[in-house]
C-alpha cells in the first residue's frame, strides 16, 4: 500500500463513477467452463491462509496437542485416541505451570464439535490396555 497511497480512492473513485463500464467488462469476462464444474472454491495460498487465520483459539490449540502427541495418541490404523489426549493435556498443563501451550483446549464437552471442525470423523469406541489397565476410549480419524 505504502507504494500506492492512492489505490483505494481511485478504486473507489471508478466504482462510483464509471459502474457502466465495470458492468459491461464483468458481462463480457470469459469465464472457462472448468470453473461452473467446481463446487468448492480452488485450493490456493491465499484460501490457506484466510483459513489458517480464522481459526479459533480451540482448534488451534487441538492442533497443537495432537501435533505435541502425535506418537502417543495414533493407533496403528491411524485413528487418534482422543481420551488419551486429553489425558496428556491435562498432565501437561499440571506438569508445566508457566506453560500456557492447551489453555484454550475444548472441554470435554465440546472436543467432538471441535475435532469435527479440524477434519476428524468420530469412529467406534474402543478398549485400549493402559499402564492403569484397560480403558474405553474415543477414537477419530480424518
């Protein structure tokens, strides 16, 4: 913006003035035939990253722990283990006090919605052997 100070005022300027011409050159804009098939916006940079900045608190923080305990919590089927995620979490924030990393990781209440709005389905629950002995477990995979 800085090498253009007046790009938003002419912008504007020729909105309000010339809306005839802008109408006309948008009506006769070829748009390819590929582009009607799409029923999704295409994939690009600037798609990421308005995505990856509109995140909210919570799911950035369930990211983080499942990237954090990735080993820990992925079955060989590939399935997260989300009750032991949570586990982990909590034994984190109780390990480490100057640590505010999972401050904003969902309740329990909210962990389904949350792990559906990053992209994980929920599956079956299943029993899984602990050190504490066997435990039922919540398990998503994306």
């Amino acid at each position: 913006m800085d090498a253009h100070p007046g790009y938003y005022p002419d912008l504007y300027d020729a909105m309000r003035n010339h809306a005839g011409e802008i109408l006309d050159w948008l009506l006769n804009l070829h748009i390819p035939e590929a582009f009607f098939g799409m029923t999704r916006a295409p994939h690009t940079e600037a798609k990421s990253r308005m995505e990856e900045l509109s995140k909210s608190p919570e799911a950035l923080a369930l990211e983080d722990s499942i990237s954090m305990f990735s080993d820990q919590i992925t079955d060989e089927t590939g399935q997260i283990n989300v009750t032991i995620l949570q586990h982990l979490v909590r034994e984190h924030d109780q390990n480490d006090f100057d640590d505010s990393t999972f401050e904003d990781f969902p309740s329990t209440r909210a962990l389904k919605n949350a792990m559906m709005r990053v992209g994980y389905q929920p599956e079956k629950r299943k029993v899984v052997k602990t050190k504490s002995g066997d435990r039922r477990c919540s398990f998503y995979s994306k």
